[in-house]
C-alpha cells in the first residue's frame, strides 16, 4: 500500500504564498512579522501509526510555563528519552518502541511546548531543553537521549545545563545556524532583509547571538558523552556538513551516514533503530572519525 503524504498545515502554506508579497510591499511589517514566524508552531495531523502509538502508551502531563506538555510511556526498564525536531510529535519515534522494549527499556517522549497535543502556538530550543531538565528530574536521568532534527540540538542543550546522561543520538541534527536560516528563509520564500532585525531581536530576548546556540558552538560542551550522528546524504533540510562539523570538534563521536531516507524517513528504518540500540549496548570508546556508510 503506498503511504499518503502528510499535508503541510494551512498556515504554512499561507505563509509560504504570503510573505513574500508582504516582504515586497510593507518590508517593515515583514521583519517582524518574520520573527514571529520563526518562534510560531503549527501542529501537523498525526498519521495513523502514530495514532496507534499514542494508544498504546501511558501518558500524563506536567506543567511548563502554566501549559500542559504531554509526556508518553512505553514499557518498563531503564529510561530512554526520544526528543522530536521542530513541529514534530513524541510518536514519531513509534518504530523505536518495540525495539528498545524488548530490550528492557522504557521508552519516554513528549510533545513539546506549542507542539503535538500539548499546549501553546510557539516554542524554542530552550524550551525544549527546559521540559527535558524536568523530565531528567523525574526519571533521576536517561540512560541514553536520543533526539531527531531540532531535538537533538535540544537534547545537547539540556545535558551541558546538568541532565543526566552518557550516551546521545542525534539523527539529522542541524549544527550551522547559517544553514538553519537560509532553510527557514527558503521554506517561507524570504530574502535576508529581516535578518539584521532578526538577530538584534535574539540578542534582546536571549543576550547573546543566535549562532551561540548552534551545536557548532557548543559541541565541544559535551566532550565526556559518547556521541552517535546519524544523517541522510539525501537530507534536503540539513546537508552532511552539519555532522562532518560536530565530528570535528568531537573526540568521541561516530558518524553513520544512510542514503534514500531524507530528514524524517529516517525515524522509520529498521537499521536506524537497531544502530541507536546498540550504540545504547555498547561500551564507551573513541571511534575513528572517518564517516561510516550502513545504507546505500
């Protein structure tokens, strides 16, 4: 049976056919409007696999920022917390459950602020990084995080501010907040006129540059974790260079490169699934930086 493509939400696709129009007519109105954009979620439906996973768990809630987040339960064991990219839901990772709950593990997910069935229309890296801290509190840490896209950025967020961990997976993690914005540009067909006000409204809002919240820039923060990278070659939102960047300034990390997957095939194949888990198996050692090919 073929699979149906999930529609992008209509907003997104009102903006997509607006803001250029709004960029060309009213470019004061478009800079600010492009920040908005940026911190602002849209919630996709959830496809039916999903829907069955999320059956299947055990959810509850907790509070973050006066806003119910949903959290997800599969299993019993050590905890292994899976953390999804931007706009994406905690059963993304359904193919992983299974696997990982035969092991003995027990598989933990959320939906984050403004994301999935949780509260909020917006969000931001540290608020993800915030819920993972309070999950980390709950569970006394993880045994391993593994986090897709926006989520592993996140994750590693989280574990330089004190979450307890060794092992971390990042699957198709962008790490070069230039890349990061030209993508953003080119999905809402904006030029680079907003992004000087761009980047002065990050350095109010947070005190610093966004470039200093790149996994560029901090990777070096997590040194003592053992380190998986796993991206497509044929990734149209993050290129390879994301990952050749982090295993250069990571003594301790392992690169498995696939092909044929894009950025979010990849949460459902078998070998990815079975190369997180054994990470998760094996004994901490420095790998070879040489790029390992599993999948042509």
């Amino acid at each position: 049976m073929k699979q149906r493509k999930i529609k992008t939400p209509l907003p997104l696709r009102i903006i997509a056919s607006t803001y250029p129009i709004v960029e060309a007519v009213a470019p004061w109105l478009a800079k600010r409007w492009f920040v908005k954009i940026f911190f602002s979620t849209a919630k996709y439906k959830f496809p039916h696999g999903e829907i069955e996973a999320a059956e299947m768990a055990t959810t509850y809630n907790i509070s973050y920022e006066s806003k119910k987040v949903l959290v997800y339960e599969w299993g019993d064991g050590k905890p292994v917390l899976m953390v999804h990219g931007w706009m994406g839901r905690g059963t993304q990772f359904r193919k992983f459950i299974q696997t990982f709950n035969e092991a003995g593990y027990k598989v933990v997910a959320f939906d984050a602020p403004g994301h999935g069935k949780s509260d909020g229309g917006s969000s931001h890296i540290l608020k993800f990084a915030d819920v993972i801290a309070q999950l980390s509190e709950r569970y006394n840490g993880f045994e391993m995080i593994i986090g897709h896209s926006l989520g592993g950025v996140a994750s590693m967020h989280a574990i330089i501010k004190g979450v307890v961990t060794n092992k971390l997976v990042m699957i198709s993690s962008p790490a070069i907040a230039d890349e990061i914005m030209s993508e953003f540009r080119k999905k809402i067909g904006a030029t680079e006129l907003a992004m000087p006000y761009f980047n002065n409204h990050i350095e109010q809002m947070f005190g610093c540059s966004f470039e200093e919240f790149s996994a560029k820039q901090n990777i070096h923060l997590i040194k003592h974790i053992d380190l998986l990278l796993i991206h497509d070659q044929d990734d149209r939102e993050v290129s390879l260079d994301s990952p050749k960047v982090l295993m250069a300034k990571h003594d301790n990390a392992k690169l498995i490169r696939t092909s044929g997957l894009g950025h979010t095939r990849i949460l459902k194949d078998d070998f990815v699934v079975e190369s997180t888990l054994k990470h998760l198996q094996s004994e901490k050692e420095i790998s070879s930086k040489d790029p390992v090919l599993i999948r042509n």
